[in-house]
C-alpha cells in the first residue's frame, strides 16, 4: 500500500500523476491522505504567529511538513493494523529523524524499513537501479530532491552539497514570467491570519495559495539555506517561498506597530524556539502546545492592512494601516514633538536612567579600546 501524505502544493492531476506512478513502481493500492487543512490549523498558523525564519532565512518549509506527513502516516498505519512502515530517508539527513520519532512514539509497535539507510544508497545508485528495472523518468531532474507543499519547495542535491556553488535558474520551480510588471498588492490580516488579497476575502489556508500563485510569476523567495542538521552535521538546500516570506514579513511589520516592546520580544525568544524544537522533530514535546498557546494570545490585536510591492525575484513592503496602530499616539511623533511631557521632565527622565551607570563607574574606570 503506498499513502500519499498531501501537504500543499499540488494540483489534482499532478496527484493523478503521483498514483499513476506508484502504481507502475509496484504499489497495489494508492491512498490519498488530506492533511493540508490540519497541517495549516496545528502548524503553519503558529509559524507565521512567530515570525519562524531558521537562521533568519529558512520558513521550514520541508521541516513543518515532515512532521505532519509522519503524523499522517503513523495513525493510518495504527487505524490500519499495520506491522511496518517503510520511508526513503538517508543516514545522514534530518527526516529520518522526524519520521523515526514519530513512528516510534506513536506507533503500535511497528517496524522501520528503510532500505536507503541502511544499504548506504546514493542518489546515483538509485536512479542506476530504477534504469536497470526499466523506469522512465526525467532523470535530468532526478539530481536533484525536490519537495514540494504548502509552506514553499525545497531543492537539495549537486551544487547544494557544496559550499560554493548557487543552483541554476531551471533547477527552481517557478521562472520568472516574461515581461511581467511590479505590481501592488494589499494584505489584509485579522488576529495575525491573513484573510484578504486586495478586496477578495479569502480562508487562511486559501490565501495563502492564492498568494503562492501571484509570487511565482515573479519568481520571489529563492534563498539558499544553511544550518545545523538534528545529527550534528551542517546542511545546506535551495528553496522557494514566495508566499511565507511574503506573508511573514508582512505579518511582521504589523506586529512592530501593534504589539508593545516587551510583547515583541518575548515572541522573539519563544518563536525561535518553537521553530528550533519543530525543525528538530520535537513536535510532540508538550512544551510545543504551550508556546503555541502564548503565540496564539498575541494575536489579539494583530489585525490591520500591509501594502506590499511586488517585483521581479524581490519584494518591498511600504506601509500599514491598522486600528490598533501604536504609532497613532496621543503622548507624541518620533524626532519631531512631545505632547504630554515637557523639557524639565526629559532631564529628569534621563538623570534617572544615568544612574545605575553613574554608580557602576564611581567604582570601575571605563576601558579604554584600541
């Protein structure tokens, strides 16, 4: 039996074209598992409610929908009365991990098959086997692992397990459509989800496709992506995210308007921690759920417009307008004027904050820098 675990990303006949597939490689029967919904109400929300970026870069896109494909797969495995599952990941990356975990915690004892593992496969080793067994296929495109979802594409293989070289343009998924002009959009978010495309009000997860639509014809969101891997060694891989980019550094430039100081920071520190324990596979580590609650509660007044401006392989962001906009203050406008404070109370102000340093070098003379 060969589930197929849908995260986002797909059209009915490339899914049609995924079963086809399985079944010419042996599989008996293709099962087609939804988990688009749930993936974006247990997962994609509290990414964008954190601002997730891994090392400031990656919106995690494989990372999230392992996670969730595991899930999926596991509790089928459990409703079927399965006694193994097998999965395609190698020794030396990070999804066997997600999927181990996740099988191993909440499976019934189930077995792992996986012969990529453990027979130390390479990729030219596969492709060379699916030849001999007579399976045709774009192999031009097989040198490179492509995965494709909800929350962006990655692109793994030759220039990305170098440290130098950048990925071709035909290696993306999405080229640049000719010709094409910048364009402004406006995006309209309500308790930190995003519910509107201009004047087209959309579900979350349906604007979130939308938005994925409009940004590849601009080829926006292409990065390459370098980290710490759950085993210890430093991984590299290309990606595009129009969208998540697009929407989190929207959802962003909101949130610096909308939130207080303090309110920011701690959603710093708690947001790159949700995103560092869900790269690692740590999703059902119960802390996960009260991060996720503290996110959600942030969101309260996280509602308002962004005007983004679109262009070829960039975009800009230019402006907010929102109810709850905290820079629309009565107390005063930033370099220019003071409203309910005076002079003499300025002074005052700043020999206080003076004052804890005043003490510190009455006793320790300052170092001097070269």
């Amino acid at each position: 039996m060969r589930p197929f675990v849908d995260t986002g990303g797909f059209q009915p006949d490339e899914i049609k074209r995924i079963e086809a597939m399985a079944i010419s490689l042996g599989a008996e029967q293709f099962v087609h598992l939804n988990a688009v919904q749930r993936y974006y109400n247990a997962c994609i929300r509290y990414l964008i409610y954190g601002n997730v970026l891994r090392n400031n870069t990656y919106p995690l896109s494989v990372s999230a929908e392992r996670v969730f494909q595991a899930l999926e797969i596991v509790e089928y495995a459990n409703k079927m009365g399965a006694k193994s599952v097998a999965h395609g990941s190698t020794g030396a990356g990070n999804d066997q991990v997600r999927f181990d975990l996740a099988f191993q915690v909440l499976g019934k004892d189930l077995e792992i098959i996986t012969p990529i593992r453990d027979k130390k496969l390479t990729r030219q080793e596969e492709v060379a086997y699916l030849q001999h067994h007579g399976i045709q296929l774009s192999w031009e495109k097989a040198q490179y692992s492509i995965n494709q979802g909800l929350w962006g594409t990655s692109v793994g293989g030759k220039e990305t397990l170098t440290s130098l070289l950048p990925l071709p343009e035909d290696a993306f998924p999405s080229p640049l459509k000719p010709g094409i002009e910048p364009r402004t959009l406006t995006l309209s978010f309500k308790k930190g989800e995003l519910r509107a495309i201009d004047d087209q009000n959309y579900k979350p997860l349906a604007a979130i496709e939308e938005l994925t639509k409009i940004a590849r014809d601009y080829a926006i969101g292409r990065d390459m992506h370098v980290g710490d891997t759950i085993i210890g060694i430093k991984g590299r891989v290309g990606f595009e995210a129009g969208a998540p980019l697009i929407i989190i550094k929207a959802h962003h430039l909101l949130e610096k308007h909308t939130l207080t100081k303090w309110q920011q920071y701690w959603k710093e520190q708690l947001a790159n921690w949700y995103g560092m324990l869900l790269h690692e596979g740590q999703y059902l580590e119960p802390v996960m759920r009260n991060i996720e609650g503290f996110l959600e509660d942030t969101q309260k007044e996280v509602t308002g417009e962004v005007t983004v401006r679109l262009y070829p392989y960039r975009f800009e962001l230019h402006g907010i307008k929102s109810s709850n906009d905290l820079m629309q203050s009565r107390f005063g406008s930033y370099g220019e004027e003071n409203k309910t404070w005076d002079s003499e109370e300025a002074k005052g102000f700043i020999k206080l904050l003076a004052t804890p340093l005043k003490n510190y070098y009455s006793v320790h003379k300052p170092k001097k820098h070269d």
